[in-house]
C-alpha cells in the first residue's frame, strides 16, 4: 500500500503499517488525511472517522505528542465555531467526538452551558451529551421540559417503522430487531433516569410503565433499576423491580 490514494479506508491501513514500523510522523500524516479529507472522497467513511481512526490517532499519542497535539488543535477550531453558535451538525459531532477522545468530555458540558437557552445550536448538540448530562446530574438537559412519554412513544414507533420495513425473510432481521429494541429500550432509560433524579416519581411510573409494555424482559427491569439506583431514588428503584 502507498500514500496518495483517495481511498480513506486504504490510506488508515496504510498509516496503521507505518505506525507498527515506529514511522509516527508519516502515520500522523495518513492519519489526518483520512479525518481532513476522508468524507470528501467516501462518505460511508462518516462512522469509521469518529471511532476507529481517532482511537488509531489516540494510540499514536501515547507516544508521540504531536498527534495529540493535531487532535486539540481541530478541536480547538470546531469549539470556537460550536461556541459561536455553528449550526453544522457534523462540526458538532467533530467536537464532541475529539473531546471523548482526548478524555476532556467535561469541556462539552462547558460548550453547551455557553448557547443560548433555545438556540438551534444548543438543539442539536444536546442529544450527543445525554449520557454526560445523566453523569453530571444535569437531567432537566435530557427532559427539555418533558415527561419523557411522547419521545419514548416516537421512538417506539420508529422502532415500528424500521421493522415493519424488513421482509419477514430477511436473514438479519431477528439481529437488527434485537439491536433496535435494546437501543429503543436504552432510551427510554434516560429519560426515566432523569425523572427518577428529579424526584418526579408519578411521572417516572408512567413512563416506566410504557417502557415495560414495550419489553417487558428481565433484562429491561434490570437496566431500569440500575438507572433508578444511579438516580438514589429508591421509591423508583423498588418499582420497576417488581
């Protein structure tokens, strides 16, 4: 393999055998090029870039500062743009995405303190930071003034349409069914978590309720629990378990 290709998924490889011959500045380079420049030439591109390549960039900055240092400095941009009030949502997802990998999640939290109440910004980066605002107990942030019920119920019938959009023959649709339900499940979770933080029981019940006719599963009063005792709301937590 050689660098000049426009093959993103090629040029990784590449910079992955560059690095195990110790070749950090020239990996760096194939490295970048696939974040830069990657979703120019492949789009389907998009989920590789903000995992595994920044995990191969993250790896290589164990050891070799200036890839780390080529991780702030995109960061640093996409912030200053985010805080800005930029409503380019893959900017958005760059950012948050960088701060995971650079173990600075907390400095998301600091971007979306900054927007406006209300602001489009604010909108789209809040779904990206749901498992931070639980974390941080900031869970008025994942309800947006709701009960929880309504989103669940649209995610439900997401679930429903996905499904219902599968030939009964399709060899992988008991696998993509499982996945979308545990997925659905989970966040439904969030929400109930919220509410249980919250203290607003009544309402945590409900949804709880909701959740359960969708999966009524072992698996789900588990999860559900464990998203009570995380909320210390041990009312909730004795609910769902029974």
């Amino acid at each position: 393999m050689t660098a000049g290709t426009n093959d993103p998924s090629a040029r990784m490889q590449f910079g992955m055998a560059l690095a195990q011959k110790g070749k950090d500045a020239e990996a760096l380079t194939e490295y970048l090029w696939c974040f830069d420049h990657g979703l120019e030439a492949n789009p389907a591109f998009a989920g590789v870039r903000l995992s595994f390549l920044l995990t191969d960039i993250n790896n290589l900055a164990a050891h070799y500062p200036p890839a780390r240092q080529a991780m702030e400095t995109r960061r640093d941009e996409r912030q200053a743009r985010v805080a800005a009030g930029s409503t380019d949502f893959p900017t958005i997802q760059d950012l948050v995405s960088l701060n995971k990998t650079l173990g600075q999640k907390e400095k998301n939290l600091a971007v979306f303190d900054l927007l406006p109440a209300g602001s489009n910004t604010r909108n789209l980066i809040s779904p990206l930071l749901t498992d931070q605002f639980l974390e941080a107990k900031h869970y008025a942030d994942v309800l947006k003034g709701t009960d929880g019920k309504s989103a669940f119920k649209k995610a439900v019938d997401r679930f429903n349409m996905i499904l219902d959009s599968l030939s009964k023959d399709n060899p992988m649709r008991k696998q993509m069914e499982e996945s979308m339900r545990h997925y659905t499940v989970t966040e439904g979770t969030h929400y109930f978590e919220a509410l249980a933080g919250l203290k607003r029981n009544q309402d945590g019940k409900d949804l709880a309720g909701q959740i359960l006719k969708f999966d009524s599963s072992q698996a789900t009063r588990t999860l559900l629990a464990e998203a009570a005792q995380r909320a210390e709301n041990a009312e909730l937590t004795k609910y769902v378990k029974h």
